[in-house]
C-alpha cells in the first residue's frame, strides 16, 4: 500500500478554509470537492475486479462499500469513502467540510453532472464519448457488478476521467496559486495514483 508522508498529510490537515477557498487556490478546491469523487470511479471500480466474482461476494461487497443505487437514469451510484479510510487510504478531513456537501461522507460515482463537464468539454473522440457516455446515463444497479465487461469498461472511464482532473490541475491552476498549494496538491494526486496502479 503506498504511502503518503506523515509530514505532508499534517501540512494539509493545518490548511484553512481561508487558503483553501482562496481564489488563487481554486484547482485545489476543485480537487477536493470533486477530485476525490473522480478518485473513487476506478478505485471502486478497481475493487469490484478484485473482490467480486459471484452473488455471495456482490453483496459483501456492496455491504463492505455501502453502495446505493438510486435506480434513476443519470443518478449513477452512491458510495462510502469510509471503508477507503479505514483500509488505510488518506484522505483530507477537509474533504468533509460541509462546504462540499459530504457530510455523509459519500462518493457519487456516474452521475450524469460528469459526463456534462467532463466528456463535453473534453478533446476525446466522438467515438470515445459514444462508448463513455452511457456509462454515465444507465440505471446502475447491483448485478452490473457481475458483468466483469462492463466494470472493466467502467475502470477505464473512471481512470480517465481521474486523470483528466490530474491533467487539470496543471493546466488551468491560477498562477498566482500559493507553491504550498501547487506542492501539497501534487503529493496528493501522485498518491492516489499510486494507489490506483
């Protein structure tokens, strides 16, 4: 399990809402509010190739993830960033502020609000976005985890879409962000990575 360094996990536990709202600071706020969302698609993803393989392991699973599936198009899927924690996965207590709306502590995982901005604004083939935008439109329920097609397709789309917040960050941050910022969120994105490979 990779590992991310006590001295910077304590650097971005010190970090305030004021540096963090702050508007030179914005890809930072923006990984924290939805980067972590886009993290959780092929971690949760990843696991479901890892962990499931019949009906009696799905529903371990699901139980494991407390996933919930609101059954609506678009909707996507609900899951807890619990059980990531507690497997030893860092993540900022500033990612619960109530700001972000995660007091439940809660990822959404394709929802239709992604496809929107990320595949539209995107430079991705059409083709490319014919394949991933019903990922993003279906109703997901439980037994999709035992299509492993399916999940595999769903890994990979999750993983780009990881790395296109990856991506972003360098390309749009303000230039005026703090190199504080600038360094803690790169250790950040560099660790989930790594988990993720």
């Amino acid at each position: 399990m990779p590992k991310l360094e006590e001295k910077t996990r304590i650097e971005i536990e010190a970090l305030t809402r004021e540096k963090v709202f702050d508007n030179r600071n914005y890809q930072f706020h923006h990984f924290l509010f939805l980067g972590l969302n886009e993290f959780a698609h092929p971690f949760i993803m990843k696991k479901a190739k890892e962990l499931v393989k019949d009906r009696d392991s799905l529903e371990k699973f699901i139980k494991e993830y407390n996933l919930r599936f609101p059954q609506k198009p678009g909707e996507g899927f609900l899951a807890s960033f619990k059980p990531i924690k507690e497997s030893g996965i860092y993540i900022p207590s500033s990612a619960f502020w109530q700001e972000y709306n995660r007091t439940e502590g809660n990822a959404r995982l394709f929802y239709k609000h992604y496809a929107g901005n990320w595949l539209g604004y995107s430079s991705y083939t059409p083709e490319y976005k014919k394949e991933a935008k019903p990922l993003f439109k279906r109703i997901w329920i439980p037994e999709d985890f035992l299509n492993p097609e399916l999940i595999q397709k769903a890994f990979a789309v999750g993983k780009d879409l990881w790395d296109s917040r990856r991506e972003n960050f360098e390309k749009y941050k303000n230039p005026e962000q703090e190199e504080e910022i600038t360094r803690l969120g790169r250790e950040l994105m560099r660790y989930y990575n790594e988990v993720l490979n």
